[in-house]
C-alpha cells in the first residue's frame, strides 16, 4: 500500500510507502528468535535458560563480555592483526589457533568446548589494546 499525502498550500504530494503492520510484526517476531547464543555483560541470574547451539564469532568488540554456549555451539576467537598474545583462565575451554593459506593479516583461534563452566580469554596486541571475555559452557537441559 502506498500512501499519498497533500503538500499543503504549494500542492505538493509525495508518495511513501507505508508497510502492511502484519509485516512489521512478522520481522519483530523473526529478529526475536533469531537471537542465537546469549551475550551478557552480567552475570546471569539463575533463572536465565541456556542458550541454543550455534554459531559465535568473539571479536575485540565483545571486550568485558559474558558468552553464554551450549555444547554444539561452534565458537571462534577473531583478532584484527596477529599480533595478540591469548591466554584462557579455566578448563572448560581450548583455544586451537587457526591456520589460514591466506595471508588474511587477522588472528584466529578455534574455541573448543571442553566442559561446562566458566573459561576467561585474556589477549592484549603489541599497541595496548586488550580483551577480557567470560565464556560459559552451559549443559543442555
């Protein structure tokens, strides 16, 4: 539908499309179920449900962050420049780096999910940035 509005006095009209409101409902409803693994920069309480399987990139944006993973989930460590130094803070999780044939100029790291529980990845670059990220291995209920 299409809406068309006077101008006023010069008698101006100009045309602007106006989206039915059951489609604007639909793609509400379709961006809230798509919301994937939980992100946090709490701690959740105890009656936060976890999160489904799927796919998380960690990137220097979600610095002070809390993941919330299901085992399943596939979740990788991008940096921007290779020259971060990563450590992880607990065992539910291993950080495998990623060889690339392309000389991409980024860093990439594997997370696996060994356990439930918490893990911290810890990484600084050679200018002073640095990332803190809590990762929580969540069981399946």
């Amino acid at each position: 539908m299409i809406e068309v509005r006077s101008g006023g006095a010069s008698g101006a009209r100009s045309a602007r499309p106006r989206p039915p409101a059951v489609a604007l409902i639909a793609l509400t409803a379709a961006l809230i179920g798509c919301a994937g693994p939980s992100r946090s920069s709490s701690t959740p309480s105890a009656d936060d449900s976890p999160p489904e399987p799927g796919r998380v990139t960690i990137t220097a944006a979600d610095d002070g962050e809390l993941i919330r993973v299901t085992p399943g989930a596939q979740v990788e460590l991008h940096l921007d420049d290779a020259g971060w130094e990563v450590e992880v803070e607990g065992d539910a999780i291993l950080l495998v780096p990623v060889a690339s044939i392309a000389d991409t100029g980024d860093a990439r790291w594997e997370v696996r999910l060994e356990r439930p529980g918490r893990a911290v990845i810890r990484a600084s670059a050679p200018e002073g940035r640095e990332l803190t990220v809590s990762l929580e291995v969540v069981p399946e209920k």
